[in-house]
C-alpha cells in the first residue's frame, strides 16, 4: 500500500485522536473556566509552550515539562511539576495536586517564576540543547513577529504515540504562503531535530529516524490517524490563540492531503562543518537511499541567514544537500 490508497476519512477516527475534549477546551479558553489562568498566562509568555494530549495538556519551559495538567473525573484537574528538576529539594514546593478553581490555577501560574528558577539550575548542570532548540523552533514559526510569513506550523513537539509505535521531535502542517485562501493543499510534515555532531548516528540517529519514518509512512492505517490527530491539534491551538497568522475572510480551516506523500524533515542544529561525521551518513548513500521511498520526501532545513523560520526555499532535497555537502 501507498498513501495514495487511503480510504475517506469517517467520524470513527475522531476516536483515535490525542487532542483535548471539548470540556478540556471551554475551560482553558472560557475566561470563567478552571484552567484560564494558566492559558492567559502561556499566550502572555513566549518562554513557555502548551502542547495539547489526549485529555491532557503539557507546558514547556526550555523543553522541560513546567506543568502539566490532567482531566479527571467530571469537574477536576490534576496538575504535576517533576520534581527530578528539583531532586536536590532546593526549593521547598506547595502547590495543589488537584486544580478545581481559579484559585489553584492561579498558585500555579504565580509559581511559574519560582519553578523556572528550580528548572534553571537544572539545566546549568544537565544539559538539553535539544529540546530547547525545538521549543524555540516552535514559537518562531508558531506565535512570533515572523510567524505569518512562517510556510510550516508546528502542531505538537516531543510527542510519543504508543498506538503508532513512532515518537516524534515535532510535528508541522506545511502550509504555502501562496495557498492560505486554500487550507485544502497542506501537507503533514515530520521534523526530527540533531543538535550537534554527536546526535547525528547510534541508536537514535539519521538512519534510525529514516528507517522509522519509511515504516510509518507505509502505513496507511497508522499514518492517516496521525495526519487526523495534527489537523485537529492545529485547530485546538488556533482556537486558543497560541497561533499567530492572517486568517482569511472565508473561515478556511486546514485540511491535509491525505494523496500527499510528508515531508521528513532534518534540522541539523550547529553542525561542525569540519566534521566528516554527516558527509559519511550521507555521501555513501548506499544506506540512505535503500530507505528513500515514494511514501516521503527527505528532506533538510537550511537556515535563512541564521534564523529559525521554516519556509520551503530553506528545504533541501537530498541530491541537493549532498552537493552543499560537497
């Protein structure tokens, strides 16, 4: 099977996808609801992201997990801060396990700075460029200056589906400047992020994160769930103003062409030009090309005069990256 023998979409799939509930929704969005001191908060500071789950949500500082909250039962909320980040009990943390008014969203928000603190010091020892990069990556192309002229939108980062067996940097919508009266001509994009010389080959490098990508996007099954679930992501994140672009007049929502292979995207974050470890991967081609498939284009992100802004010109396809390479 190809992605072009997918079936038509049913109202079935709704159940597959890891979004939030629309209760979820009314109470993040609704400036009466539980949780809209905590979403007022995230859209007034850009050093945080809220990533949306299946009934529950996660907010990132720096790629580390800041809170995340949780639906539970009818009315009530579970909220979480991992204490690895303060395993040392620096801090002395009081703040409610449970979220089922304004008052305990609040002491969380009011916390924000004190948690941030705590999450500091741990990464002044234990380093995650990574997924830094990638929360930085997100916000530039997602709730930014530049991010109307942004051709690709991030619907989720770090997200790991057990259900697909795939995990995932970041997912993106690629969506043509030229094209936004159209939402019907976006395309799903699967970005996987190296930072560094050393992230580029072992067990979770180059090669493995191809080899997954082909297996995904062969099937159709797995990979139509995904490209319902990013849709609907995208949607939930517009609708709580965590997306920054130019609607049009006419409504148009996106919709991915489900015909359209992805894209599988490399962001090869501070690369050492000296280092022949990346021409190695890629210039023998014996391993990369035996995965190279009709079902995705590969290709790899060069930056537009250093910044982070995703845009089809900066994309290159593998031939073409191995002549910049050369």
């Amino acid at each position: 099977r190809d992605l072009h023998s997918f079936p038509t979409r049913r109202s079935s799939d709704l159940k597959q996808m890891k979004t939030l509930s629309q209760e979820f929704m009314d109470d993040l969005k609704n400036s009466d609801g539980l949780l809209y001191p905590i979403l007022d908060r995230v859209r007034n500071d850009h050093t945080l992201l809220l990533s949306i789950r299946k009934d529950y949500i996660n907010i990132y500082y720096r790629g580390g997990n800041i809170l995340r909250v949780e639906k539970v039962g009818a009315s009530g909320y579970t909220s979480f801060f991992d204490t690895k980040y303060n395993k040392n009990a620096e801090t002395t943390l009081d703040l409610p396990r449970n979220i089922g008014n304004h008052d305990d969203a609040k002491k969380w928000v009011d916390s924000f700075q004190s948690l941030k603190l705590i999450m500091d010091f741990y990464f002044s020892r234990i380093c995650k460029s990574e997924r830094e990069f990638q929360q930085l990556v997100a916000r530039e192309n997602n709730d930014s200056t530049i991010s109307n002229e942004s051709e690709y939108f991030i619907a989720d980062i770090e997200c790991s589906d057990s259900d697909l067996q795939a995990r995932f940097d970041m997912l993106a919508i690629k969506w043509l400047a030229n094209d936004r009266k159209n939402g019907g001509n976006c395309k799903g994009a699967l970005i996987e992020v190296k930072y560094g010389d050393g992230a580029l080959d072992g067990d979770a490098g180059i090669m493995k994160h191809i080899k997954d990508m082909a297996a995904l996007t062969s099937d159709t099954e797995r990979y139509r769930e995904l490209l319902n679930t990013m849709e609907a992501k995208f949607e939930q994140l517009d609708q709580l103003g965590l997306l920054r672009f130019n609607h049009c007049a006419n409504g148009t929502k996106v919709k991915l062409d489900v015909t359209a292979p992805p894209e599988v995207i490399f962001i090869l974050a501070n690369h050492n030009p000296r280092s022949t470890k990346l021409k190695n991967l890629l210039l023998d081609g014996d391993d990369v090309d035996k995965y190279i498939s009709k079902n995705f284009e590969l290709k790899f992100f060069v930056s537009s005069f250093a910044g982070y802004g995703l845009h089809s010109k900066c994309l290159l396809g593998l031939d073409e990256f191995r002549r910049l390479l050369n």
